[in-house]
C-alpha cells in the first residue's frame, strides 16, 4: 500500500494533493518534493483553490497510463460497488468547516472500515487515512453538496 500525502497547513491545497494521491494509488512514484509544482500547475491552482473540472483535466493528463479518470456516478451505490471491486473516486464534498474539499475514496484494510478516504477533512482532528464504516460512507455520498468521480488503473 502506498504511502500517501497529507495536505500542507494550506487548506486550498486539496486539488493538488488529490492529484498525487491518486498517481500514488495507481502506481506511480510520486512525491511531494517533485510533483507538487506539476500539479498545482496542471489544476491552475490559486491561492482560493482550484476548480473540479481543472483537478479533473489534471488528474487525465498527469495520469496517462496510469490511472483512467471515468465518468462522474448518479448513484451512491454504483461508487460503492466500483470501490469495494478495487476501484477508487474523486469525492467533492463539504469539508467540517463547511468548505468544498476534494480527497480520494479507496478500498480499506479492514472488515470494519472497508473504506478508506484520503487526505479526508471529515472532522477538525486530520489524518492522512482516515478508515469509514459503510454507512457513513454512504451518507457522505448522499449529500446532495458531494460528487463522485469513478477512477480505474489504467491496464493495457
């Protein structure tokens, strides 16, 4: 499993992490150091955020043979399926403190918390991995503020 990347203090600096976690999750050697300047290039990152489609359109391009970024799901249901099938989702979502937040939906270790979100603001107390039962997951992705997009590694 690998290690992923915790958003700086920076609280507009979601996109670009999301990018790279997601690299990270297909495979790719990615870094703080070397693909941070690359991604908030690449998502036209401001000092207010960036835009979902530009994470999106990111995400494609710096992605390209390792990840495939899919359509966005109507149903909750559908994300969960594709996820606990190994797959992964974008989640555009409220953050705690009520601002839009962007982290990445995968499959967990555990029976108990079979998903994992990454870079999660679910609470003022962050982790980089923040485990969820399936009900709360489930929740989340009912809002009717949260979008999902369907990520697949890319295979040839």
């Amino acid at each position: 499993m690998p290690r992923y990347l915790s958003q700086p203090g920076d609280t507009t600096i979601c996109g670009p992490t999301l990018v790279i976690n997601a690299l990270k999750w297909g495979g790719m050697k990615a870094t703080r150091d070397r693909t941070m300047a690359k991604a908030k290039k690449e998502t036209k990152w401001e000092y207010d955020g960036a835009w979902n489609t530009n994470i999106l359109a990111a995400m494609r391009k710096m992605g390209k043979g390792v990840i495939r970024v899919r359509y966005k799901s109507s149903t909750p249901a559908i994300v969960r399926d594709h996820i606990l099938n190994g797959g992964a989702a974008c989640l555009s979502h409220n953050a705690h403190d009520r601002i839009q937040h962007v982290s990445l939906a995968i499959q967990g270790s555990s029976p108990w918390l079979p998903i994992t979100i990454v870079n999660a603001q679910l609470s003022k107390y962050e982790r980089v991995e923040h485990g969820v039962t399936m009900r709360s997951f489930m929740r989340l992705l009912r809002r009717k503020t949260t979008t999902a997009h369907l990520i697949t590694k890319w295979e040839d």
